[in-house]
C-alpha cells in the first residue's frame, strides 16, 4: 500500500470525486492556484465551485507560486488545510503561515546535489518539504 501519496493539478469535478472516493485516496490532492501558464490551473471562480465537496481523509493543498496578497485572501476561506509555496523565501513564508494558519509543503526546485541542501533554510518554517525539479516555470504542464 502507498502511504501519503499526493496527486497534483486536479481541475475537474469527475475527477476529484473519482479520486477522493477511491478506497485508496491519495493524502494530498494539489490544486494549481496562481499560476496560469500551466494546463493545470484551476480560475478562481471554479476553483470555488470545484472545492465544494466532501474531501473525506484527503488534505486538500492551494500550489502557489511566488503568491501575492490578492490571491492569498482570495483563498483564505477555500478549504485547503496546506500552502504549497514556489520561490518564496523562509520570511515570507513565515509570514503567510502565520496570517493564514496553514501547514505549509515548502517546494524545493532541484537543479543540482547543491540546491538538496537548501532545505535547511525552510526549517523553521515547513511543515513538509517537497523536492521538485528545476524549470516548472518552462514546462507547460505544471
């Protein structure tokens, strides 16, 4: 059995209630919010509609990159229990742990052995560390 499996850039209604109904659901299940290059993303406005659902054992998480106050109070009152945070340094994580009172998967872009160690500077701020690779902002399916 896989445990604390994440599936990430979920958009669909069908989907997330095939998923969050399954008798083996994923922990996490992501949700691209601020981040409209990707086919991933997920408005606002349907990402209101698409939330709306029992989400049973599964933690839902608001992926953000680099966010900014605007899309942060947008979704403070959506039921995500984490913040995935792209490119934002340990203060400003901090800061939005504390004003927004979620757990925060700290996203790690992974170029090279040097960058693994740059985990350390999210210590006091991560809940979980998540360890991606480098260039999300050039691939198209984020």
């Amino acid at each position: 059995m896989i445990k604390d499996c994440k599936i990430c850039g979920i958009k669909d209604p069908d989907t997330l209630n095939f998923i969050i109904n399954h008798p083996n659901a994923p922990k996490f299940i992501g949700f691209i919010c601020n981040y409209p290059k990707s086919r991933r993303y997920v408005k606002y406005k349907d990402l209101k509609k698409l939330l709306n659902i029992k989400k049973n054992k599964s933690k839902f998480v608001a992926v953000l990159v680099k966010p900014n106050n605007e899309i942060l109070e947008k979704i403070k009152n959506l039921p995500f229990d984490y913040y995935q945070l792209y490119d934002c340094n340990s203060d400003e994580i901090k800061i939005i742990k504390q004003k927004y009172k979620k757990k925060i998967i700290t996203a790690l872009t992974i170029k090279d052995k040097s960058d693994v160690d740059k985990y350390k500077l999210f210590s006091n701020v991560a809940d979980i560390y998540l360890f991606d690779s480098k260039g999300y902002e050039k691939r198209p399916g984020i």
